[in-house]
C-alpha cells in the first residue's frame, strides 16, 4: 500500500535547504526510481561498453583506440576530485542528466574517429563519468534510505536490495551489448565503415532513450546530517570550494575508508584486466576474436545475476564480509589458474573452461560492485558524494595505469600484481571488518 509520512525525518538534506526530505513521495515511487534509473544506466552502457571494447579493434592507427581510452579514465580521474562539489551544486539526477551528454558524444565520435574527435570526447566523457557515477551513487543510496524510513525496514537490507537490482541490470550491458555488435556486424560487414556506421547509429539511438528515461526520475535530496535542520548558509557552504577541501580531506584522514581504497583500486584494476587482458591474451588464443563476444555475454551474465543475488543478501558489515570473500576467493582461482597457465586443450571442452573463467571474473565483479557500494551508502551517509567519488577516483585511477603501462610488462607480471594487490586489498577490508565490528548496519533506522 502506498502511503505518505508528514511528520519531519531525523535527517535533513544538505543541498535543499528549505525542503523537508519526508515530503516524501508513496513508497512505490522508490522502486519504480530504481527501475528507471537501472534500465536508463542498461541503455546508456550497453552501447558505451560495446563502443569501448571496440576501440582497440577498429581504431588501430597510431593505437587511437587505446590511447583515447588512458586519456578518456586520466580525465575521469582528475574529474573525480571535483565530482562530489558539481553533484552537490547541480543535484543528484541533474547530475545524472548532464551526464549521459558524454557518453552521446563519444559514440558520436566514433562515426568519424580521429585524433580531433575521439580525444576532446574522451576528456569531455571523463568529466561527464565522475558526476553520473557520483550522482548515481548518491541517488540510490538516499533513495534506498527514504524508502526504509518510509516503509520501517532495516536500512542496510534496502542498500543491498537496490545495489543489487541496479547492478545486476547495468551488468547485462556487457551480455546485451555484445550480442548486438555480433548481430550487426557479422552480416558479412566485419569491420567495415558500413556496418560500424551502422552500429554506432543504432548504439545512439539506444543511449538517446536512456538518457529521455533519466528525466523521469524523481528528484531526491543528497547528502544528509542527522539532528539539525540546515540554514541557507549551511547550505551555500555545501556546495563552497572549501567543503570540497574538507571532504577529500576528511575522506584521506578517516581510517574507515584508507581500508577501504584498496579494495576500491582493485575493482577498478579487475575490470580493466578483464577489457584489455584477459580478451586478448586468454580469449582470443583460445577461441579467436569472434569468441570475445561470446566470453563478454559470460561475463556480464554472470556479473549480472551475482549482483542480484549479492544485493539480496546482504543486511549489513557481516554479509558484506562473507559476499566479499566469496567474490575474491572467484577472482583468486581465475588469477592462479592464469598464472599456473592451466588450459584444456581445444575444441568443446576448451571453450567451455574460457567461458567458465570469464564467469567467475563476472561472479567477482558483481561483487565488489554491490558490496562496494552498500558499503559506501551504510558508513559514510554524512557525505556519501565524498564517498562515491573517492570510488571512481581510485578505480578510474587503476584503470587508466592499466591501459598505459600494461603493453610494457608482460601478461604473467600483470597476473602477479593482482594477485598481490588483491591479497593485500582483502586484509585491509577484513581489518575494517574488525574495527567496525559485527554491526549489523552502521545506519539502521529503526
């Protein structure tokens, strides 16, 4: 049943001064915000993410493709300093709106690909990444939280769910994605300029309804502070260039989250070992390029009902534990089977082991991208901009290092660094766990 709260929540917006955050729409418009706000991110990404993987393919000339990628997460990196003041000055869905404008233009690009197009797209999508990311972030969690003020649930069990349906959809961009770049362009095309034309057409065509859909979403308020209401000064001061100051600062003096960066510098260094790696150096020997397509589906598949599963799960800083160790366990096998150079030999059989390894860096990845994010929501709700945009700081960052300095080393050191870094990433994260305690959610409302 829908209903409405008219008394006054404990908690007051940061950026909307004058309005009370329990002006609340019914319940339902809680769900159907996270419906839209999945489906828009699936139509928006299913075609970046199928432009992006196409980059190293077709924009070969003087390595366009790749080099337009480094400078595309550089730019998200040093963007993502910034994210959290743009997110707080513009609004969370605001954000997300501005956003999608990058994502539009560099696929635009790539219907004339030059150093002219693709370049000053990139850098703009860099910019337009840190704010859709960071007002993603924040837009779920304060609706996760409104809807369990509203309905008297557990708040940490309504982060997990929302975190779940939301990346269990936008993880099936990788699976949607590819089968429509296998449908257009293995009509005989290939590569050529007719079939990519056509490709890059349909992809804008796809994005153009996401972004309309983002339109539709409710407006939800940000940042929060328990206990007082806030003046207009406060909240100029919340959009001010010195509360940028304090919240990175904050952000890097507060232990909690110098426990959690390594584990965020590891989902963004997963991701990237998955897009410029494991493709090209497991997939493509294995089972040739036209097998990229087919291990990508896997992974998204699996990615995608992994995060389902994890969001339904997870209740507070114990499941986040468990589920976590589960997904680094996944992502470890993968690792040392990689590093130990197990392979089957050819034919079913083989395919099969390529596809059961790209399903368990999609079990991994769905992991970390729902724990990561209900972690974020739970511990740090005084300043979740601040907090999603130290997760894109440190993936983007890892990202970008991979695209250029892995050409440089080899496929076994690679390997090694990772599993290195994801060791060292678990222990930081068990430890949070530790000082945290068995709190079952840091921000239940009762």
């Amino acid at each position: 049943m829908a209903s409405v709260i008219t008394h006054h929540d404990e908690e007051t917006p940061l950026v909307t001064a004058d309005e009370s955050p329990l002006q609340l729409e019914p319940h339902k418009s809680h769900s159907r915000d996270v419906h839209i706000l999945s489906l828009a991110f699936l139509l928006i990404f299913l075609a970046y993410g199928a432009a992006q993987n196409l980059q190293s393919t077709l924009n070969t000339e003087e390595d366009l493709g790749t080099t337009s990628l480094g400078i595309l997460y550089l730019s998200f990196t040093f963007f993502s300093l910034f994210a959290s003041l743009v997110v707080r000055i513009l609004g969370s869905k605001n954000a997300l709106i501005i956003g999608t404008s990058g994502y539009l233009l560099y696929v635009a690009a790539n219907l004339k690909p030059n150093w002219y197009t693709l370049v000053p797209a990139s850098v703009y999508l860099g910019f337009c990444a840190s704010i859709i990311w960071v007002g993603q972030g924040t837009y779920l969690t304060s609706t996760a939280r409104s809807h369990a003020i509203v309905n008297n649930l557990l708040e940490g069990e309504v982060i997990g769910d929302f975190n779940g349906e939301f990346w269990g959809v936008y993880a099936l961009h990788q699976f949607i994605g590819n089968l429509i770049t296998f449908a257009l362009l293995s009509d005989g095309q290939g590569g050529g300029t007719k079939g990519t034309t056509l490709l890059f057409i349909v992809f804008l065509f796809v994005m153009t309804f996401g972004a309309i859909l983002m339109c539709f979403l409710h407006k939800r308020s940000g940042n929060s502070k328990e206990g007082y209401e806030h003046s207009e000064s406060d909240a100029a001061e919340s959009k001010s260039l010195k509360s940028l100051c304090s919240s990175l600062t904050n952000a890097l003096s507060d232990v909690k989250m110098l426990l959690i960066i390594p584990l965020m510098a590891y989902s963004g260094l997963q991701q990237a070992f998955v897009w410029a790696e494991f493709t090209k150096y497991v997939v493509t020997p294995a089972i040739g390029v036209s097998g990229v397509g087919i291990a990508m589906a896997a992974y998204g598949a699996f990615d995608g009902i992994c995060s389902l599963a994890a969001g339904r799960l997870t209740s507070g800083l114990t499941s986040i534990t468990s589920i976590v160790s589960f997904g680094a366990f996944a992502q470890a096998v993968v690792l040392i089977l990689l590093l130990l150079n197990f392979s089957i030999s050819s034919g079913f059989l083989g395919t099969l082991y390529i596809l059961f390894l790209a399903a368990l860096l999609g079990i991994g990845d769905g992991v970390l991208m729902t724990q990561l994010n209900a972690l974020l929501g739970m511990l740090f709700k005084h300043d979740m901009e601040g907090a999603f945009a130290q997760l894109k700081i440190w993936q983007s960052a890892t990202i970008a290092i991979v695209f250029f300095v892995a050409p440089y080393i080899s496929f076994q050191a690679v390997i090694i660094v990772m599993l290195v870094i994801l060791c060292l990433s678990f222990c930081s994260f068990l430890w949070l766990a530790l000082k945290v305690g068995n709190v079952s959610s840091p921000s239940t409302t009762e």
